[in-house]
C-alpha cells in the first residue's frame, strides 16, 4: 500500500512553504523542443521541485543544522515494523496539536521502528492541498520526546511538517527529534506529506522507506506498507 503523494507538473500538485508548483518540462536545444510529440525522437524533460515543498519527503537532521547530512548516506536500512494510528489534532489556542497523551493512547505498549500518523479529517484534497499560510496541525514537543523514549527512528506524518508552520524558526519538533543539542541521532528520519488511504486499518505494517538517492538533506520518497498477516 503506497503511502506517498508523487510529484507532477502544475498548481494541482500538492504544496507549501509559499513557493511556486514544480515543473516537468522538455527542454530546449536551439529553439526545438525534445519531445515526441513535438518532432524529437525522445522525451527528455527537466523537472524542477523542492523536495520539502512538493510532495512525500524524507529527511534527515541536516535539515535542520548547518553541517551537512545527507539522505542517501544516513538511510541505509529500508525495512521497518511500522504501526499505523489515527489521530485527531487537539485544539489549542489558536492551534490543533498532536499531544503525547494522544500518542501513548494510540500506541500503547507497543514497540515500533516507525510510527505512521493519519489525521483526520482525512479527506483526498490532501494530495493536492495548497498549505501555505493554513497553520496545519503539528506536533508538540512533549509528543516528540514521547516517541523519542518509546525508540522511534522513523516518523512518518500527512502534514507538511511536524512543526508548526509560523514559529520564529524554532522548530522545536525537528530539534527534539533528532536531539540537535545531545548526541545527534544521525539515522533518525522524518517524513512528512505522505497520504494514508482510509482504506488502510491502524495497527501494524512492514514499511519499506524507498528514497531517491539525492546527496542532500532530503529526496522524494515512497513508502510502502505492507500488512502482516496472521
């Protein structure tokens, strides 16, 4: 079951971060255009994308440090057990949260590689939803210190980050996560703008992380779960 949300040409795309849609295009050598259509006798199209802005991503703490962290060299196991949990954002003042208290309900006792969260509602209009400036749900601080004790690597959300969108560039998520003031944990991932089907239960999944093998701090993804059977 394929949890991620692609990367296609056109304001349709999915995005955020206040920056224009991403762009697949054939280029052009001396005025003609190299496609098939157009004459060329290949397709041969450029695309233009943020990987944080344009759909499913998976990142590493170089997102949010100044040395650099590569992707391509920190992911090198691909399979997980996963838990699937639904969740409901709290309101907050002004905000709806993902508390630890509604983490410790849905995850209970269980002991899990990655976490995978649905919030609802969860309408289809989240594969082509224009973020900037909707102040989307994230999570709290105590939420991620949560998931930090309970062992999770790999955080997986259908939200365009785990931080609030407008935060004085503190993201205090990212930093806990990954524990930017400690022992950085430097194969810890976090992937945001996926899309899990209501079609898909909550409970426990192999999840195969597929990344794009970009020498940067994130790349398009495709995770795929997989059920366990009895």
């Amino acid at each position: 079951m394929d949890i991620s949300i692609p990367i296609r040409h056109g304001e349709k795309n999915v995005n955020a971060w206040y920056i224009g849609p991403p762009k697949i295009e054939p280029e052009q050598f001396d005025g003609d255009i190299v496609s098939v259509s157009e004459g060329a006798s290949v397709n041969f199209n450029t695309i233009t994308f943020n990987p944080h802005s344009h759909g499913t991503h998976t990142e590493t703490v170089g997102h949010v440090v100044a040395e650099k962290h590569s992707i391509n060299k920190a992911l090198k196991q691909f399979f997980f057990l996963a838990e699937v949990i639904t969740v409901a954002p709290e309101k907050s003042n002004e905000d709806f949260v993902i508390s630890a208290k509604q983490l410790r309900f849905a995850i209970g006792n269980k002991l899990r590689e990655a976490i995978v969260i649905r919030t609802i509602p969860n309408q289809k209009d989240k594969k082509t939803k224009q973020y900037s400036n909707t102040n989307w749900p994230y999570l709290t601080q105590d939420a991620i210190e949560y998931l930090v004790k309970k062992g999770v690597k790999h955080l997986l959300i259908d939200q365009p980050s785990v931080d609030r969108e407008r935060d004085e560039g503190e993201l205090r998520s990212h930093h806990t996560f990954w524990n930017t003031k400690g022992t950085i944990r430097k194969n810890a991932t976090i992937t945001e703008f996926i899309y899990v089907s209501n079609k898909i239960d909550d409970g426990c999944y192999m999840l195969n992380l597929q990344i794009a093998p970009f020498e940067n701090d994130a790349t398009p993804s495709k995770p795929i779960l997989y059920k366990i059977m009895d």
